[in-house]
C-alpha cells in the first residue's frame, strides 16, 4: 500500500509539473510556534520528567492528531498558530508601553494564541484591547475562552499523578497537631497586599503558622525543606503538601480574587487532607468538590471567621463534614477542571481546536499561485526602501478592474528616514489622490488631498519610527447641507481639517490649534460654506484617518471621487523612506478591519481588494486577484530585509 501511495504522489507531482502548476505539499497535523521559545508547561513534550514546575511526571495520551510546537522564530510563516505568553512576550506590568514587543504579520490562515495563567493586573498586555483585536484563540484561565486551562492538578505527586490522589484519606483528626497552616513567598505583590491584611487580623484572633517568607513565624528545618522553593518548584509543592497535611486547616489565598483565577494553592491545600480557608475566585463552588473548603465571603470578618474554625477544632463530627466529598464520585465539573489542567492534554486539545477551525476556512483554488504571496515570499521579512531616484510605476488594465464608486481604502506602514520638503509619497491617477508629509512649525504631519481637496492629520509623524496609516472614504450619512470641512478628532483634539491648496498658503506658524493633550503650533483652517460648483459632480463624504489601528480624525466633505488605480506613482519626487504592505480596496473599511489589518496578510482574492503589495520578495509584485491586469515598471527599486515591526500600544486604546 505504501509503494502505492508513494507511486500515486510521485505521479501528482509529475503531472503539476507539467501544468505548470506550484507544488503546495500539504502536511497532516498543526505546527503551533512558541513565540518566546521554550515551555513551562510540558507543550509538546509527550513524555514529561522531573524536575517540573507541576512535581509529577506526566506521559501524556497521544493526541488524536500529530501536534508538533517549534520554538524557533525564523519559523513563523510555517507555523499553523503562534503562541504568544504575556510575560516573556512583553515583560512585567506595563513594560511594553515603554519598550513595544516585537510583533509578526499573521499569515493567511494563521491563528494567533494568547496562553498563560497569569492575570491582567500582573501583564496588563493580555487584555488589552490593541493587543487583543490581533489574537483568535484566548489560552488561558478564563472560562469563556476557546481553549481553556486549569490548575486542577496532581500537584507534587510524583510518579503517582492521578485525579485519584484527591481522594486518599486524610491524617486523622487527632493526629493534626497544627491549628492553620500557611506558607507564600509573596506579602505585597499584586493583590497579595489585601490578603496579608486579612492574615494579619486573623492572627489578632488566633495562632497561624506562616512558614514561607510572607509573614513567617515559624522555621522549617532543613530536612522538612532541604531546598529554596525556587530551585525545585514542584518538589517545593510535594513538601508543602506534607506540611500542611499535620494542620487542620490551611491559607488558600489567591493574589487576587478574580473570576475563574484559582491556582494550585486550593489543590494543594485539598491534596494535603487539610481543610483549605480560601479567598479568591468568586465562583470557586465551580471548581473544587461540594462542602470540601471554607470561604472567606461567608464570613462578615477575620474574627468570624476565626469563630467557626476553633468551633470546628473542638468538634471532630462537624469537622469531618468537610470530608465527605472524599467517600463520593467526584463531581463531573471538577473532573471536567481536572482534565484541562494546564500541564496534561491542553497542548492536544488546543491543537484539536485549531485544526477544526482550519477545516472551516475557504481553501478556494488558486491561492500562492494565482494571487497571494508564494510560500518563498511569505518567508522574506523585505520593505520597499525608497530613495531619491526611486520611482515605481503601478498600472491596472481599467477594462478588468473598475475605479471606485463613492468608496475606497488605502492603507500602508511608513518610515521617513528624511524630511525636509514636501514631497508626495504616492500619488494616484495623475495626482487625483496624493499622500504625503507636510511640515508646521516643528512636526510633521500625513497630508491627504484629494482632487485640491487637502486633509492633515493630528498625530505627529515622526523620522524613523514605523507607524500604520490607513485613509478611509465613503458616502457621509450626514444631512448634505454639512458644511465643507466641518470635521471631529477620534483623538479628544481639534480634528483634521480640509482645506483646499489655494487655502494653505493662509496658514500662519504664529497660529495654533489642540493636538491631542498638547497644544502645539500649527495653523487655522476656514470652514467654508461649499459653492454649487464644488458640489457638482461631488459626493457628500467622510474621510477617515486612522494611525497605528486608531481613530485619528474624522471630516466630511464634497469631494470628487471619480478615482481608479489605473496610474500609481510610489516615490518618483526625491523622497528618502520606508513603504511596506500597500493595500488598495474598493470599499470604506471600518475602524476594526484596519486595526486587525495592521499585522495581518491577505489572500488578495478578497471583495473589493483592488491592489496589494507586500514587498517582501526581491521583485515589486502585486499579490492582489488583479496581479494579471496590473503592469508595474520599477526605477531603482530595491527591498531590503528588516525585523518584525512593533506592536505599539497606548493606555487609553
């Protein structure tokens, strides 16, 4: 059968060949990349020794399909997914306002992963809203995500892992010689804060053993901890358990009491035999067995709740009610918690999830060879380097590809590496549209003109740093007796203006207007009433402009839209900058499509997706389904390889 299969392959190949046809091999299973490399979790390691962070060794089942993690960023374009872990991604807290992480394009049909098991207020960056409009899979503790992971696990157990170590019988009532028990590395940290606090006016009431370093009045020995947590952290876990196991109740407090965070210190309380005392995830009853911990919230205070643990003490059969769960099934919904902890099957499961989504997408014929990039180009990390003599020459065949109607998109990522004049950056359908950088006073700012009809944007454009410009136009559901150039800031300022060329020359540099939160020196636009002759011919429209996925201002006005992509002029006026990823569509695309379309590529077969160019082969192509009506002519082109940009993220986003 082998040689059959082999033989069958061997003529597909031959017979592609002889079309003429690009050879895409398909590979079975789903390749996930580790954008940070490495794991804390066992993913991808299907037989998985100690010492670990969890303290047992897991082999896992084999997954269903075969699941393959690489850690190597140069394998990117490869990967079905990538994975994508808010501490090694972008550091502590808010770090990555300061220093922006690298970020890659997504590939077409790529999936990106936020995983971990750490909360927003340690890594702000995993919910954050510019962050999460580019990711499809959330991987973390989270109950509403698509893959979700636990830490209902057999923590420190050894060789011995099993959901059934939650049900060995505990040290009996008189032989737990310790009242609570309470051990954490972590006083301030966080929320950790709130917790000691609540600690602290227990022990007003009662003895608490804190044996780790927050709060600690009791030394363990050497041979009770022969090792710093740290250095072994799951055997750590195994010497905790054991601790704990001589007390009849135990500290579970969380950092931070947030919905579905509940993290090992309950299950290791639970494998300990202990009563675990918990503070933390609301809806803590869904995830360990009935009647098998006490809650913080059902107390009105530390004192309260001191009450009714020394009631217990003294009282063995109200005690052992707390035991009970141990003689029952386990609940299916810890069972369900147990079987996604984080560290057995959930690389399998998220693999599962990816390949269902993928069987889902358009795989519709024609794609990397009749448009879109080929796979060698998807590789390439190339810019258009534009210099003084480049020019580059874009011409669609308007028989095939119609000029828009009413409605269009451009969008780009832009570097300026000099400024000193004017000069126009692209310019399309002799100059009907032209983009380029003007000067005012100090700063630099994108300039926008359609048919005379000029728009600056709010933001600053500075030299060398890459940011992503998108230019929105459609039909203005405003009243057409609007005035021309009445226009509103999405950044909280004095808007973006239009203005026509003759009107420029009346800006000032002693004027000023709001940009943002600074007011800096810029001029005074005229809003003027539009005349019949500007309104003939015109469409009542709204210009939108967005910087780096964002709202930067909004205007309506008359404007003559009569546009096509029959002539695109890229450079040809002495310009020094950067261009990559150039998008051209026939329709006003929204504030969500441009955000996502920041790191993300296309198939080019998209509605309305007029032109599209990615500059990352060594030749000027368009990938867009026009690539056979369009005609380029490159005067001293050149692309050059650069690193991934910057995910450029801001606080109010």
């Amino acid at each position: 059968m082998k040689i059959i299969k082999r033989l069958l392959f061997s003529l597909l190949l031959l017979l592609l060949l002889i079309l003429n046809e690009d050879i895409v091999v398909l590979v079975d299973g789903i390749q996930i990349l580790l954008w940070s490399g490495g794991t804390w979790s066992g993913q991808g390691i299907d037989d998985w020794k100690m010492p670990n962070y969890l303290g047992q060794h897991v082999i896992k089942e084999k997954c269903p399909i075969d699941c393959v993690f690489l850690s190597q960023q140069q394998q990117h374009a490869d990967a079905d997914a990538i994975l994508f872990e808010a501490q090694p991604f972008a550091s502590w807290s808010y770090t990555f306002l300061k220093q922006p992480p690298q970020f890659p394009q997504k590939e077409v049909g790529q999936y990106y992963i936020n995983f971990g098991y750490e909360h927003e207020k340690y890594f702000p960056i995993s919910m954050h809203p510019g962050y999460q409009k580019h990711i499809d899979i959330n991987n973390t503790f989270r109950g509403e995500d698509q893959v979700q992971v636990t830490f209902a696990c057999s923590w420190g157990s050894g060789e011995n892992g099993s959901i059934n170590n939650f049900l060995k019988d505990p040290a009996k009532f008189e032989e737990k010689k310790g009242f609570v028990g309470f051990m954490s590395t972590n006083c301030d940290s966080g929320g950790a804060i709130y917790r000691t606090s609540y600690i602290k006016e227990m022990m007003k009431y009662t003895q608490v053993d804190a044996m780790g370093e927050c709060l600690n009045n009791k030394k363990l020995n050497k041979k009770d901890f022969p090792h710093a947590v740290f250095e072994d952290l799951g055997d750590s876990l195994r010497i905790k358990e054991l601790v704990l196991s001589k007390y009849k109740f135990s500290l579970a407090f969380e950092n931070n009491n947030i919905t579905d965070y509940v993290t090992e210190k309950v299950y290791t309380s639970l494998l300990s035999g202990s009563i675990p005392i918990y503070m933390g995830s609301p809806n803590i009853d869904e995830w360990v067995p009935k009647k098998s911990i006490i809650k913080t919230d059902d107390f009105k205070s530390p004192k309260d709740l001191v009450d009714y643990i020394l009631y217990l003490s003294k009282n063995k059969t109200a005690y052992e009610e707390y035991f009970q769960w141990k003689k029952q099934p386990l609940p299916q919904s810890f069972i369900e918690k147990y079987n996604r902890c984080i560290f057995y099957g959930s690389d399998c499961r998220l693999c599962q999830y990816i390949d269902a989504q993928k069987k889902k997408l358009n795989n519709q014929s024609g794609f990397r060879s009749l448009f879109g990039e080929p796979y060698e180009d998807s590789k390439e990390l190339r810019v258009l380097d534009i210099n003084k003599e480049t020019c580059i020459s874009v011409k669609q065949d308007l028989k095939y590809v119609p000029p828009f109607n009413e409605k269009f998109t451009l969008m780009f990522w832009l570097i300026l590496d000099d400024i000193r004049d004017e000069k126009p950056i692209i310019t399309m359908d002799e100059h009907g549209l032209v983009v380029s950088v003007t000067q005012i006073w100090k700063r630099y700012y994108l300039r926008f003109c359609i048919n005379g009809k000029c728009f600056l944007t709010d933001t600053p454009i500075a030299n060398n740093e890459w940011r992503h410009i998108a230019i929105s136009v459609g039909p203005s559901n405003l009243n057409s007796n609007t005035q021309s150039g009445h226009g509103s800031s999405g950044g909280g300022g004095g808007g973006f203006n239009s203005f026509s060329d003759s009107e420029q020359d009346d800006i000032s540099e002693n004027d000023s207007f709001e940009s943002g939160s600074t007011t800096t020196k810029t001029r005074t636009i005229k809003t003027i009433q539009p005349t019949s002759t500007e309104t003939t011919g015109s469409t009542l429209s709204t210009i939108k402009i967005f910087v780096d996925g964002l709202l930067d201002s909004t205007t309506t006005s008359f404007l003559n839209l009569q546009l096509s992509t029959g002539d695109i002029k890229i450079g040809c006026k002495k310009i020094v900058a950067k261009l990559d990823d150039l998008s051209i569509w026939r329709t006003n695309l929204d504030e969500k499509e441009i955000g996502e379309a920041m790191f993300k590529k296309y198939r080019g077969d998209e509605p309305s997706h007029l032109l599209y160019m990615t500059f990352n082969s060594i030749q000027i192509k368009d990938y867009s389904m026009n690539s056979q009506f369009t005609t380029i002519v490159p005067l001293n082109a050149v692309t050059e390889t650069i690193g991934h940009k910057r995910l450029v993220l801001t606080v109010g986003e």
